[in-house]
C-alpha cells in the first residue's frame, strides 16, 4: 500500500496568460452573480492547459482595501475553470460574514483567486509550515480552512494560525493541539487584479 506523502504538493503555476483568463473568469463571474445575470458562457477548448486541469479555486473580494468576501471549495476532481466560475458566483452574494456586493460597488471591487493544490493530512502540529502552506482543521464534524497569505498579511506565527483556524470552525482555540483533531496542510498560488492591497 502506497504512503501518504508527509508534504503538501506545490500548486499549479499559472503563467501570464493563465493568470490573465483566471482574472477574467473570476471578474465575469462576479459581475454576472451580482448584476443576476447569468453565468458566462466559457469555451473550456480556448483556455490555457492549467485552467482545464483538475484544482480547486478561492475567490476573496476586497473593496479599498478591507476583505469583502472569501469563498471557494475544494472540488479537486473538476477543472479550475469551473472552480474559479463557481467561487466567483457564490463570494458576492453568499459569504455570510458579509451583507451581498451591489453593483454600485463593482468598480471599486478588486479580486483575487488562489489555486489549491490538493491538502494533506499533517502528521501533527508540528509539521504545518506556516510560510507556505495554508491549513485545514476538521474535529467533530466542523471544519475550517485559512489560505496561505493569511498568516502572512497578518504576521502570524504557525500557532497563532492554528488558533485561527479553530476559532473560525467554532472550536476551541487550542482544538489542534487534542488527540483526534485532523490537520492538513496545503500549497496554493495566488493571482490579484492591480489594485489588490492583500
């Protein structure tokens, strides 16, 4: 039986032209969830290679500055593309932090979409590097997850980070540290509009 690799895989590295058509995707996206128009009509064939590849997608709004949503999932078995569509979508309207993006917001709206690479449970605390990976916590059927810039816009160190997590699951802050308590670490790359302040 094959080992579970003890390291998360690197993301997909999104060249030029990717991180162009995943900016587009996901601002179309947006625009048509709150405008409530219908989702863009996407020829998958004209995209580039990594965008029709398998990855999950996280799409977080900000508005001058301040975060204004962060949603995604982490649907590995579907194409970016589909990913990026889907989180684009549900951020503006469904992020319940948050009341709906309006339209007269759009143009002061600024994105940005993070590419997961698919996560792996840590063998412990200990083996979550919180200079690159980002964090899942599951524990009695609650779970949380905290992108990897996260702890770096914030300046947190790997124990501050876990705490987060919990907290953001509703659990105790110290949950990661109890027997049982799931953790896995992931990989992702991250892509922004100009204007983005992450």
């Amino acid at each position: 039986m094959p080992t579970q690799p003890s390291t998360p895989p690197e993301a997909p590295v999104l060249d030029d032209d990717a991180t162009t058509a995943v900016l587009a995707l996901a601002r179309e996206a947006v625009e048509s969830a709150v405008r409530r128009k219908p989702a863009p009509v996407v020829d998958a064939e004209r995209l580039p290679t990594v965008l029709r590849a398998p990855a999950a997608a996280f799409v977080t709004l900000h508005e001058h500055g301040e975060l204004r949503g962060c949603m995604g999932n982490l649907a590995f078995d579907r194409p970016l593309w589909t990913n990026v569509l889907v989180a684009g979508a549900i951020v503006p309207l469904e992020d319940p932090r948050f009341v709906p993006v309006s339209e007269a917001e759009l143009p002061d709206i600024r994105l940005e979409v993070s590419v997961l690479a698919p996560p792996v449970e840590l063998p412990g605390p200990e083996a979550f590097d919180v200079d690159a990976q980002g964090i899942i916590v599951e524990r009695s059927g609650r779970r949380a997850l905290l992108l990897p810039q996260v702890a770096q816009e914030y300046g947190w160190d790997a124990a501050r980070t876990l705490d987060a997590v919990c907290e953001k699951a509703g659990l105790a802050t110290d949950a990661w540290r109890w027997p049982g308590t799931r953790l896995l670490g992931f990989r992702a790359v991250h892509v922004a509009e100009p204007g983005f302040a992450g």
